[in-house]
C-alpha cells in the first residue's frame, strides 16, 4: 500500500508529465504596430513547431534577417515571397512555418536559450523598415515548462 505522501507525488508528476504545455510567443515591436511574432509550438515534433509572423511590416521581396547577441551570422534570414505573404483588411501578414524536425528549428532553440538580446530586421528594397531587439531572458524557463 502506497502512504499518502507518496501517492501525491505521483499524482503531481502524472499531471504534470500530462499537462497541456502552453504556446510560448514573443513579439518585437508594439502589437498595434508593425511587428514579428514568434511562437513555438508546446510540441516540438508539429509540423507547425515555429511560426514566425510579420505584421504591417515586410512584403513580397523584403528581407527578414534575425540574428543573436552580437554575431555577425544570421541565425535565419530570408527574402519573402508572394507564397509567405497575404494582403488583408490590415495590411500584409507574413507567415513562415517551421516544422521540429526541420534542422533550423533546433537551431532557433538552442540560440533563443543561449542567447540574452534576439534581433529582427526587415528590409525592403534597401531601405530598412523596421529593426528591433528584444531580450530573451526567461524564454528557456518557459519554453521548457
């Protein structure tokens, strides 16, 4: 027979072994402006494990470039197509998704939890349209919750 104690634990490691993960997001930019969104799937292995938005920011041949701390190599960068972005009521969404076992999803792990400061550009034709830094403290704790 199990002692209460022990059958609590067990309980408390069942339910949250079993508990529904939340989406982790962070935006840079404001959200009633021009923006990028990232979020990241409780479950690694969806096909939709990372979905990066751009919002009133970005078009068809922009440039989006994010990169990590200091480092002068992009961890992602990429000019957007007409396939990744769609015009509404709102202006341009731009949408670009990233399945866990793509290799650059475990890339953009690794570098969101080992580095302090994310930065996210885009540009077009040139000309910059919006550059923002956004710090990445805490996205380890709650990505691995």
């Amino acid at each position: 027979m199990l002692s209460p104690v022990f059958r609590a634990l067990l309980l408390t490691a069942f339910l949250a072994a079993h508990a529904q993960a939340a989406q982790v997001t962070l935006m840079a930019g404001p959200p009633d402006a021009r923006h990028v969104t990232f979020a990241f799937d409780p479950d690694p292995s969806a096909a939709e494990a990372l979905v990066i938005e751009t919002r009133r920011v970005g078009n068809p041949d922009a440039t989006l470039r994010i990169w990590i701390d200091k480092s002068p190599i992009a961890l992602f960068e990429r000019i957007l197509t007409s396939e990744d972005c769609k015009f509404d009521g709102d202006g341009v969404l731009c949408r670009l998704i990233i399945s866990g076992g793509d290799p650059s999803y475990a890339q953009f792990v690794a570098a969101f939890r080992a580095g302090r400061t994310l930065h996210v550009e885009v540009r077009n034709a040139g000309v910059m349209e919006m550059q923002e830094n956004l710090s990445l403290r805490g996205f380890s704790a709650t990505y691995d919750q």
